[in-house]
C-alpha cells in the first residue's frame, strides 16, 4: 500500500435535498479517514473532498453528477467507500426507515468491508463471520442493535477499521432514536 | 475622502468614530496587525476555535439528551465544520499573508462564503449557519474585550451591515450619534427607531461596513442621504456648523413651546402626543413636549423577544411606561403583527396577500390566548397609570364585539378575584381601514374614541403600497378620497360624543398640521418626537377658524395636484417661519 494510487468514479446525488449539510459532513467524515487527497467536481467545480465548506459550496443538487477522485496510498478504497455512501443516500435517511429495513445496516457494513483488501471478520455471540458476507451475517441474526467485535487483518487494516467504527458508531444514533420510541433495545 | 449615498431615515448631522458592528453584533476592535503579532493571532485563533467546537460538542450533547438527537444535528455539523481543516487554513492565510487581526481574518472568511452562499438559491437557506458559526469563534477570540453595544463608553457612529429590531430597540441613544447601514429602507425598523430616537441616520448604502475600519472618523448626513468616510478638516468644520446651527435652532422651538399647550389663536386646543415604540422613549417624548403617548406600539415587543412575551414582560414594559409618564395618558395599542410586521417569534405560515390576511387583531382572536396575555397585563397596568387601550385593523362591528367580548371576561375575571383595575378605562379602535371610516356612525357607538392610522387607511383607500417604487408616488395623503373619509371619520365621532385622535405618518408630517387641525381633530400623536414643538408652533400661530376654512376648500377640490399646491400656499402664507 505504498504505491501512489489514483481512482475515480462518478455517480449521480440521489437524495432529495441534494448534497446538503448532513450528506456533506457524512462524506467528509468518511473521507477523512483515509490517507490520500480526495476531490470533488461537480458542474466542472472542484472542491476537497474533506471540506465541509468546500463541498457545501459545490450546492449538489438531487440528480447533479458528482465525480470522487482520490489519490494516494489507499485511492481505490477511498472512492469505492465514497460511492457508496454517496449511492445510498449518504447514509443520511437511517433513521427515518430502519424499522421498515432492518438489514439495510448489515448490508451497508458488508458492503463497505468488502471496499477493503483485509480479512474483516465479526464475532458474534462466540461465531466468527465473514463481515463481507450480508447474508451470513444476517443467518447470525445481525441487526443494527447487535454488540459485535471486529477481527481486522491486511494491508488496509486500519483504514477499514476506522470505516467500520464510524458506521457502527453512527448506529447508535439509529438504536437511541429507537429506543427513545420505546421500539428497540436487543 | 470618501462619500456614500444611501437613504436619509433619521435627521439631523453626526461626526464621530466608526463602531462596527459585524456578525450580529459582535464588534471587531481593530483589522489589522503587525509582522510580529502574526503568530499571537493564529494561537488566539486556534485557541478560540477549539473552545468553541468544546462548546458545540457540549451544546450537541445537552441538546440531545433534552430534544433528541434529530435538533442536536444542527450543532454537531457547526463543530464539524470547526474541524474543516481547509476552512481554518482559509482564516490563518489572511492572518499570516495579509496580516489580518485574527477576528478580522474569521469575520472575512466568513463574510465570503456566506456571499457566495447567498448566490446560491439552494445555499442560501444555509447561510445563517454561516453567521453562528461566525458569531461562536468571534465570541470565544473577543472573550473579555467583547465591547456590547448596549454598554458603550464613548460616542460613536454605528456601522452595520444589518441591525435586528432587538439591537436598535435596546441601543443607546446617548453614545449612538449616527447609523449607517449596507441594508435597509425607508420603512424599515431602523428608520422607525432611529427616527424616533432623533438619531442621523442613512440606510441602504449597499456595502459600507466593509469599506469602514472601526475608530474611522465619518460624518452621516441625514438630510442628504450621505456618508462621508474619512472626511478633511474643512467637510468637518462645515458640517460642524450646521449640525449646530440646527441643534441650536431646534433648541430655540422647544425652548419657546415645550411647555405650552397646542391651542390656537381663538382658544381651540389640541392634545399633542408622540408614538413610541419602547418605553424607553418616553423620556425624550416627554422632553420634547409631548402631553402623554397616543400609541404604544406594542408589536415591538413581540419583533425583539426570542420567545413570545409573556403577561409579565407585557407588563413590565407597560410600567416601565407609565412611571415615566406621570400621570400622562397613554394609549396601549394591542399587537399590530402582520403584514410587514413579522419576522420575530409567532409568525405565521406566509400569505399571498399579508395586508390582507391574517394580520393584527384578526391574528389576535386566531390566538386569544397571547391575546389574553396582553390585555391581563393591560388591565393590572390601568390603576397604575392614565390607560387607554386601542384595537387596530378593526373592520366591522362583529370585530370590535368579539375583542370587546374577550376584554369584558377578563374583567368579569378580575372583578371576581379581587384585583385591582381601572373600571373606567377608556377603550378605542383604530380607523385604518375604510370599511371602518365609511360607517365609524355605527362604530362609535361602541367604543370610547377613534385614533385614526392614515398609513393603512390610505394603503386601502387608494389600493397602493407605497414601499413598491412604482407606484409609490401615487400614494396621496391629500386624495380626496382620503380626505373625505378622515371627514366622515372626525364628523362621526363629535356626532357621538367621543373624541378623534390620529396617530398616523400623516399627523407627524407639519404640511398637514393645519388641514387636519381644521378638520376637527382632537389629538395627534406624532412620530418622531422630535416634530412635537414643530406641530405646536404651527396650531399655536393660526386661528381655529381660519384651519376650518381652509379644510373646507381643500376637501372641495377634486384634484390631488390642486390640493398639494393650494395647502402649500396657505402654509406658506400664514406660517412663513417654518413653510420657506
């Protein structure tokens, strides 16, 4: 991981408000995390990708195309990560469906373990699962609300790391939300 | 030199030292620094970013806890955007590359984003966080040299991008000598308080506070409408001469007629009165001559409180009032909100048509709740003081029953409980709209006295807003459409024995003194106060008989431009001091 890297990918804004504050300080959270240098262009506008205020600038709109280009160390998980969540919906709707969806967090965590080139495994009430594998973790009865220990090894361990964490960390937010309604609690 | 042209809204001349007033009211002490301060100021930067993302996270976290995560969102992005190493990279490049005081660098930065923000339709809703964000970081770097308007030491002239009603509700007219402003227009809140405060001001100068440097030395013209930055010694000793040579002539008037009833040669007399919109006038109204305040506007309250007032706050401004006044009447005007009058808590939902929605007292019985409010603390208020209460905007007789109703329970519900109140106290409406002026004969058997808002009375006789350039010349106090209904309005009153009072711009403005004199009016309260011995001297140098008879040719003229013409001749003629 020591090779200088560039990606770049182009996705379409798919939420309703556009590339507002929240999606805004969603991505760049999550890019942060990574080493390399990471740029937007939206409407032949650059911003840095770890900007909040640089980003909110761009003024996304719902259907605008957006382009992620990373370059650095660690280029090719950083956008696949940040397509992503910019594909669904910067992440930023949960609270509003879990209850309706409650796999969609087990899916997100699969998907984004698998942006990574380490093992990633999930201990489950003494199991270990592939964290890649949705439809494993969900036969292990993995919900948003499910304690789980991460295993982490490879090359980009770290990065993967600290990506699962703010996803997990996020989720609490999901799991106060539902418990204040009286609706949750595992 | 420089020299800006903006809006005159408040009279007179003013010389001083610039105060800045930037993000909302946080001051910047001064712009620039020297080579070696450089690394002092981004310290004090970082310093006061941490604090204030410290202060946020606990901010987000206590909001949480007590409103649930969804409303702590909004403090938790102002951190992270702390954290935007680019945006605090942006404020340490002025520091370091254009050796920018630290508040200086921020409120720039800021000021930037936030332009380019408001360029933006979809942006533009976002700005204020912008303008948090700003005011946070300026808070936590000023810390204990934080200068508040509301204590200041010296004379100045304030220089602000905008001023929120709460900010010039409270300043103090004894060290704010001028304003100027980039925002703002000829009915704004500024221009009615700078107005009332006697205070030179110029409005809509577009962008002044950016180009003035606090400690700059300005003069503010608000005759003219100018702003002159950085004026020489010769500008300074003109305009040093005139401001006294008015100060001097003003002294001269109300030395002659302050303490002096309005009354005319042949013994006709006229209870002269100011409009205020905070107690806090009241001292100058009564300074001036004014014999007690013909309308509170009470509104105010509601344009500078962050949450809607309560009975207390409503009473505590009542006997802030009263105090003053010393036995003086004063008309208590129940909330006036709407139309142009939002913007402050409990606003409604928008309307296509504000001015003739939802506004005033058709919001007071939409919410008779708040309504009740007041007029508890109206009634406690009477048996301190000389009381009137006046409902505004009233249309029709089922109007004026439905308030009255609310106010005979409540004191029914007095009476029962034992608390004090004025049994007497004198209850009016206001005649603004036409309906009202067209059959005051059946409205004036239901209250105690008519006061007459000429403002919305000629808004809706002649169908015209006179904030709207393009039609605003065809705003015509001398109609005689108007005039007529004033006529119907006064003659329908003495016919049932209550008196008329007119609180309207129209009374305030010496052109129309002698008409309205002649046309039978009992009161007139006049803004700014300023205008009181003004409007004295003018009934105090003619005779009754001669203002009836000019009323009556007036009101017999069927074109505005004859009628303009002809009163300004008459004026002329029998006032020559004041009419050149």
């Amino acid at each position: 991981m020591t090779s200088e890297q560039k990606h770049s990918i182009e996705i379409v804004i798919g939420n309703p408000l556009g590339f507002h504050i929240r999606p805004v300080q969603r991505f760049a959270a999550m890019a942060k995390l990574f080493d390399s240098h990471v740029e937007v262009e939206l409407r032949g506008q650059k911003a840095p990708g770890k900007s909040i205020i640089n980003l909110m600038g761009l003024a996304g709109r719902n259907g605008d195309t957006m382009r992620i280009a990373a370059q650095g160390p660690d280029a090719d998980q950083c956008v696949q990560v940040l397509a992503y969540i910019a594909r669904n919906d910067f992440f930023v709707e949960d609270h509003l469906d879990t209850d309706q969806q409650p796999n969609r967090h087990v899916e997100r965590l699969a998907s984004l373990a698998s942006c990574f080139k380490s093992d990633i495994t999930a201990t489950v009430d003494g199991r270990n699962v592939d964290a890649k594998n949705a439809s494993a973790l969900m036969r292990q009865g993995v919900s948003p609300h499910t304690a789980l220990d991460f295993q982490v090894l490879g090359e980009d361990a770290r990065q993967a790391r600290a990506i699962i964490d703010n996803l997990v960390s996020n989720s609490y937010y999901i799991e106060e939300e539902m418990v204040r309604k009286g609706k949750g609690g595992a | 030199m420089e020299t800006e042209h903006g809006i005159p809204v408040g009279p007179g001349i003013a010389i001083g030292p610039a105060f800045l007033l930037e993000a909302e009211g946080v001051r910047i002490p001064r712009h620039y620094v020297s080579e070696d301060e450089i690394e002092g100021e981004i310290s004090r930067l970082d310093e006061a970013i941490s604090e204030a993302q410290d202060e946020l996270e606990a901010l987000a976290e206590h909001v949480s806890k007590k409103a649930g995560p969804k409303v702590a969102e909004i403090f938790s992005a102002h951190a992270a955007m702390l954290r935007d190493e680019y945006l605090c990279q942006e404020f340490r490049d002025r520091i370091r590359q254009k050796k920018y005081a630290a508040e200086f660098a921020v409120a720039h930065t800021m000021g930037q984003w936030r332009s380019a923000f408001q360029e933006d339709s979809f942006l533009a809703s976002r700005a204020p966080d912008l303008d948090d964000l700003e005011r946070r970081v300026l808070l936590h770097l000023l810390g204990a040299r934080r200068e508040e308007l509301g204590t200041l030491k010296t004379d100045v002239i304030l220089a602000a991008h905008d001023l929120r009603p709460s900010q010039i509700v409270t300043l103090d007219p004894d060290h704010v000598k001028g304003i100027v402003m980039d925002a703002g227009g000829p009915t704004g809140h500024t221009a009615i308080i700078a107005s009332a405060l006697g205070i030179p001001a110029v409005v809509g100068l577009g962008s002044v506070s950016a180009r003035l440097t606090g400690g700059d030395t300005v003069i503010v013209d608000g005759e003219k409408g100018l702003v002159i930055i950085g004026p020489d010694e010769e500008t300074i000793k003109t305009y040093r001469q005139r401001r006294d040579q008015a100060a001097k002539t003003e002294q001269t008037l109300l030395a002659e007629v302050r303490d002096l009833p309005a009354e005319t040669k042949d013994g006709h007399r006229v209870d002269i009165l100011a409009n205020i919109e905070s107690p806090r006038e009241v001292a100058r109204a009564i300074e001036h001559g004014a014999e007690g305040i013909g309308l509170y506007r009470t509104e105010f309250l509601y344009l500078t409180s962050e949450s809607i007032p309560s009975e207390e706050r409503h009473f505590d401004a009542y006997m802030e009032a009263i105090e003053k006044l010393d036995g003086r009447p004063i008309t208590i005007r129940t909330v006036d909100l709407g139309g142009d009058k939002f913007g402050g808590v409990g606003s409604p939902e928008p309307e296509r048509n504000p001015f003739l929605g939802r506004r005033s007292i058709r919001y007071c019985l939409e919410h008779p709740d708040l309504f009740r409010d007041q007029l508890r603390a109206i009634l406690r208020a009477s048996v301190h003081g000389n009381v009137r209460v006046m409902f505004p905007m009233v249309s029709g007789i089922e109007e004026l029953l439905a308030v009255q109703l609310i106010l005979k329970e409540l004191q029914n519900e007095f009476q029962q409980a034992g608390r004090a109140f004025d049994h007497k106290m004198q209850v009016g409406m206001m005649v603004e709209v036409p309906s009202a002026a067209v059959y005051a004969d059946a409205l004036a058997q239901y209250v105690d006295f008519f006061s007459i808002g000429t403002n919305d009375l000629i808004q809706y006789t002649l169908a015209i807003d006179r904030t709207n350039e393009h039609v605003a010349d065809m705003y015509q106090p001398l109609h005689p459409a108007v005039l007529r209904l004033l006529r119907m309005t006064i003659d329908a009153a003495h016919n049932a024995g209550i008196y008329v009072s007119l609180c309207g711009e129209m009374g305030s403005d010496i052109m129309y003194a002698l008409l309205l004199l002649g046309l039978g009016i009992d009161e007139l309260s006049v803004a700014p106060t300023w205008l009181v011995p003004e409007i004295k001297k003018i009934i105090r140098n003619v005779s009754y008989k001669t203002a009836r008879d000019v009323a009556d040719e007036i009101l017999n003229m069927s074109e505005v431009n004859r009628a303009v013409a002809r009163l300004a001749e008459v004026n002329r003629d029998l006032l020559p001091m004041l009419f050149r």
